[in-house]
C-alpha cells in the first residue's frame, strides 16, 4: 500500500520504519522540506521517499497525520479529501496554544481534525504510546497478549483498514467506538502511555 506521512518527528519517523519493513511504500513530509529528510530517506531505502506535504497528502492510500497539534490547519484538506487520515495527535496546551474547545472539552482534537479535514476519513491510532515504545514492541508478547492500540473513527470500513495496518506491525487493535470516543486515550487517561495488552485497555477503557 502506498502511505503518506505528514510529519517526519518522533512518530511520523518511527512509523515510516514500521510501515516500510511492514512492506509498504512511503512519502513522508516535515514542515521545511524534502532536502532536509535526506539522510531518513537513505534509511528507508528504495520503498521510503522524502517528499512535500502536498505530495505526501496525495501519494498515499493512507495519510498519517503526526504534527503538533497547533499545525493541524496548515494540513492540506483538499489533497487529503477521500483519504483514509492516521490522526495521531495528542493537545498539549503548554506546546500548542489554549484551544477552547479542547480546554471546556467539548470536543476531541480528533473531531477539530476531521471538522478541518472535510470529505477525509479521520481515525485517531498510535496516540497513546511513546515512540520508542511504539518503535521496539511490535510483535512482543505473544499472539494473544499484544500490546494493544486504541482506534477511534466515525467510519468502519477506514477504521478496518487502519485495524489491519496496526496488525501488521505487530500491535493488536482495539476498537475504542467514534471519534468523539476518543476523549477515552488522550493525555490524562489512565491509559495513555500506559503499554498495556489490548485485554487490559477493554479493561480500563470500558469496552
Ligand atoms: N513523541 C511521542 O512519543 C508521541 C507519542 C504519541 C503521539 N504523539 C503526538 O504525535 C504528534 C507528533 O509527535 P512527535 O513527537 O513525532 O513530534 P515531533 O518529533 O516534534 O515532530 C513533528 C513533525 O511535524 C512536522 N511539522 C510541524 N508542523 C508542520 C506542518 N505545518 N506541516 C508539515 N509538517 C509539520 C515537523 O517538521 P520539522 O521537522 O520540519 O519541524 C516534524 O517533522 C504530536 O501531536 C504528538 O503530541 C507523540
């Protein structure tokens, strides 16, 4: 599958390695320019391309979304329309500005997301695990004690394909309802960052 990535940090990197060793093909984007991912493009090897926001909004099948938070107007919304959107943002106030939304939580980032990103289909994933987690314990536990990754999303069959995705990195997922449901994994919940097996965030999730 062909996957864009916007967002070439901690997270949009670590997924671009898992992704690409998964098999697939990458575009990954930062905010200042293909010639400043040189030396991420040379590890990623022929199936990784450094490459603009636009174009990594429209190379992929599925677009992964990891910026701060406060970037998320600046995403391109009329190149990601149709597209399957990987929202992995999390709001830090003290990072991106007072949101007022978010503060009187009357609303999940995710839903901002998707209210900015008419006609694509948001579903909030990796969010809720540290990157170096998310880097090294894929495939750990054995198949019926993965770790799990929460998902939220308004629309099941791009949720289906984001759910086989996190299969094939070595993560179980756990459906974990709509976007607004998601309020369930941010920043504060007893399960954020807390690398627990999908049984156990049912569990803490009420699910
Ligand atoms: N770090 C974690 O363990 C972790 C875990 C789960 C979720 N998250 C969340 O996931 C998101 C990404 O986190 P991160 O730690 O990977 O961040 P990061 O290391 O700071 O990387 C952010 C990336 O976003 C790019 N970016 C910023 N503004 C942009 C724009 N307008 N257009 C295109 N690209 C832009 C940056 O480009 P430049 O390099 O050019 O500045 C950089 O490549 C955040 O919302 C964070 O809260 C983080």
């Amino acid at each position: 599958m062909r996957i864009g990535i916007i967002g070439a940090g901690k997270i949009g990197s670590t997924l671009a390695h898992l992704f690409v060793d998964a098999g697939h093909d990458i575009a990954i984007a930062n905010s200042r320019g293909p010639d400043t991912m040189r030396d991420l493009e040379k590890e990623l090897g022929d199936h990784g391309h450094a490459v603009t926001t636009e174009e990594a909004a429209r190379y992929g099948d599925v677009v992964v979304v990891t910026v701060p938070l406060k970037a998320y107007r600046d995403l391109p919304a009329d190149d990601l329309a149709g597209k399957i959107v990987i929202d992995t943002c999390n709001y830090y106030p003290e990072r991106d500005g007072h949101i007022a939304a978010l503060d009187d939580d009357s609303a999940t980032s995710s839903e901002l997301i998707q209210q900015h990103l008419t006609g694509a289909h948001v579903i909030k994933a990796f969010n809720a695990m540290r990157f170096d987690h998310l880097r090294d314990y894929g495939h750990e536990g054995g198949a019926n004690q993965r770790y799990g990754i929460p998902v939220a999303g308004d629309d099941p069959a791009a949720k289906k394909q984001v759910f086989d995705l996190i299969e094939q990195i070595g993560f179980e997922p756990v459906d974990a309802g709509h976007l607004a449901d998601s309020r369930t994994f941010q920043p504060g919940t007893d399960v954020y960052t807390a690398d627990l097996t999908a049984a156990e965030l049912r569990d803490r999730i009420g699910i």
